[in-house]
C-alpha cells in the first residue's frame, strides 16, 4: 500500500536532473553522504540527494521552469559565491567529468566547501574575491557555465568581470537578490535596471525568472555570452 503511494524518481526534462513529479533530485557522486542535510533516497541502486528550491536557487529556477539549463556531464563551471557549497554540491552530481571553480570569499564558509570538495574532485575551492577575478586568473580555465550568487550590491559589476572566463556562446546564469541592490527600491525595478546593465555587457539575456515563492526577491537571470 505504502509503496504505491511512494512516486517512482525518473528522468526530468532537464539531463541529470530527476524528479519524483515534484520534488528534483540529482544523483549522489558521494553515496552515503548528505551535504546539508537533504534527503537520501535510493532506488535500483542509485543514491539519489532531494534538491531544496529553498535552499538552492538553482533548485528554485529548476522548479520554476528554466528553457536553457547549460550544465552537463563535461562541463566546466565558474560558480561564484559558492558558500558552504549546498548548489556546488548538487552541480557536483551533475557535471561529473567537469570541473566547479568555486570561489568563495568568507574563509568561514570556504571551510565547509574544502571539506565537501575532498569527497567530491571535481570541485575546486577558491578562497577569493570574484570582484577582484585577477588573483585566479591563473586557476581557472575557460569555461561553459557561469554561475553567480553572492547577494552583493555590485553584483552585476562582479558578474561583467567574470565574463571573461566565458566561452563564447557560454551560458551565464545571474541571481540578483534585489534587496541586495537596493532595500527601498521595488524588486521589479531593481531587475529592470539590472537588464538594463547586463544590456551593456557582452551578452544576451535569454530569460529571467523571479524566484519566488521559494527564494523571496530573488530572480534569475540567463545570458548568452557574444
Ligand atoms: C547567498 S550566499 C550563496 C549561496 C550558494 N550560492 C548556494 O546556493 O549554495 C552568498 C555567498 O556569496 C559570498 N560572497 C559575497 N561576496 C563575494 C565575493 N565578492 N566573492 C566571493 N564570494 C562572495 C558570501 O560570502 C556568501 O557565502
């Protein structure tokens, strides 16, 4: 009777990213391991990790529908703002034979994210300021799939500096947490003004997609780089 109640994890729509048909999960690389306390589930003996949307903003755009998701099994990821490494780790699962640059600038948080990279070689912690993207030109190779979440004022300033590490035609994923920008201003204004900003860079904006209800005042952004 339980069993028949439980939903059966198959493929999603999105590659190496499955669904029960409402919660999204990625495929455990560390099996037996959970990083922040998510769910394990195994099933045909694969270890599957529950993906929290309210933990992950990229598990909150994979809810809310993203058209263009730039991650594979081969691809290589500049991640910045990489915190304890709860989207890292799930990004781990997912680009298996890439490599995730995670820079990450409070050594509090860094801490966490080098314990997780141990189980997990395809990551690696970069202990930095992505604003000043100079001290790891050196580390980090060009890459597919660029991806920024550091909830700072001057976030798009950050991400334009980043783009350099961006193949073309590479995909840029921007989460703009709009009280981060401006505390008064309304979130919707503070999205305009960031694609107006992003308008300047050398990108296309694919897609933008706020967050909520999972990542209050939170949006997506998509880019193509030129
Ligand atoms: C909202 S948290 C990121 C959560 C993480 N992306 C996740 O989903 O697991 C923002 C992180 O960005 C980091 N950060 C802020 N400014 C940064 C900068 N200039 N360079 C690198 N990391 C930065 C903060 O220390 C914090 O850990």
């Amino acid at each position: 009777m339980f069993r028949a109640l439980v939903a059966a994890i198959h493929r999603s729509d999105i590659p190496h990213v499955y669904t029960d048909g409402q919660r999204v999960y990625t495929a455990n690389l560390a099996p037996g391991v959970a990083v922040y306390g998510e769910r394990l589930v195994t099933q045909d003996g694969v270890e599957y990790r529950t993906w929290d949307p309210r933990r992950s903003k990229l598990a909150a755009l994979v809810r809310k529908g993203v058209g263009v998701f730039p991650f594979r099994r081969r691809t290589d990821v500049l991640y910045l703002g990489a915190a304890q490494g709860t989207t890292v780790s799930h990004l781990s699962d997912i680009c298996v034979e890439g490599t995730i640059y995670s820079v990450e600038v409070s050594r509090r948080a860094f801490q966490k994210l080098f314990e997780i990279s141990e189980r997990r070689p395809n990551i690696m912690p970069i202990l930095g300021d992505a604003g000043a993207p100079e001290a790891y030109l050196r580390i980090v190779g060009p890459v597919e799939a660029l991806y920024q979440d550091v909830a700072q004022r001057d976030q798009v300033d950050i991400f334009r500096k980043n783009l350099r590490f961006l193949r073309p035609e590479g995909v840029g994923i921007l989460i703009v947490k709009a009280r981060s920008v401006d505390v008064a201003a309304k979130p919707k204004d503070v999205y305009a003004e960031v694609r107006r900003d992003l308008s300047t860079a050398n990108v296309d904006v694919l897609e933008m997609t706020e967050l909520d209800p999972f990542a209050k005042d939170h949006a997506a952004f998509v880019v193509e780089k030129h």
